[in-house]
C-alpha cells in the first residue's frame, strides 16, 4: 500500500471515522442538523445579509479532516477565499446561507455533501467527513 493512500485512508475507514466524529459532534452543545444532514453551529453571531445561490462570498476558513488534519486555513495565511455559491461544495453552499455577514460558524459536512466516495486529490479521500470553520467577511451581488 503507498503512502498516499495511508494518509488519505481507505473509504471504508474514512466512513468509520466519519460516522464517529458525526455522532459525538451531534451530542456538543448549540450543535443542530439540517434536513440534508449537514451539522453546525454559530460560533459568533453576524448582522449584515445573508448570501444567496447567485452571490459571491469572501470567507476567512479553515478546513480539516476527522483526524485534525488541516487541508486549508485562511485565517493562518492571513488571505481570504473568494468564490462564487456555485462553486462550493453542496454543504458549504447550504451552509453559507444560514449565515449573515460578520457570523462564524462551524460546519461539519457529511461525505454526500462534500467529495462523496471519490474524495478529491491526494488531500480529501473516499467517504471523507471535513469539518469548516468558517467567517464570512462579504457578500458579493
């Protein structure tokens, strides 16, 4: 077995892992679920407009894997994301729209609403569950 699939794990172990850190993030206080089975709850509440299907955000985010492996964080690179609703994956583009502008959540996305059983690259494998620590910092029309 390579090194590449080690680090990434197997889909069989990813949807264990996964499974596991689901279930006690459900039990955390403030944490709630939508119908879609993405999990979250407000870090920092925000006051200014929510995002829309057709709107461009800039976020601050930090992303990791079950295990704490961070596979992104603009907080540290001191860079903000910009992208359009579109090109977000289908929990973080859910996500956002519970969101205001100023708000801080914390998401933690199941595989069907992130990269699904194909994973993506060498960072995100099979079955991956990603938690996101998300600021949103504007809303783009």
């Amino acid at each position: 077995m390579s090194n590449k699939k080690l680090n990434k794990g197997s889909s069989g172990q990813n949807r264990k892992a996964g499974e596991d850190y689901l279930d006690k993030y459900r039990q955390k206080d403030g944490v709630q679920e939508t119908a879609s089975g993405l999990l979250y709850r407000e870090v920092e509440p925000g006051s200014g407009i929510a995002p829309t299907e057709t709107d461009s955000v800039e976020v601050n985010q930090r992303i990791q894997l079950v295990g704490g492996k961070i596979i992104g964080d603009t907080y540290k690179e001191g860079i903000p994301d910009e992208f359009t609703m579109k090109e977000a994956i289908p929990g973080i583009r859910e996500g956002l729209q519970l969101m205001q502008e100023g708000a801080r959540f914390e998401f933690v996305v199941p595989p069907e609403l992130a990269w699904g059983k194909k994973g993506v690259g060498n960072k995100i494998g099979p079955n991956a569950v990603l938690i996101f620590d998300i600021r949103l910092l504007k809303v783009m029309f």
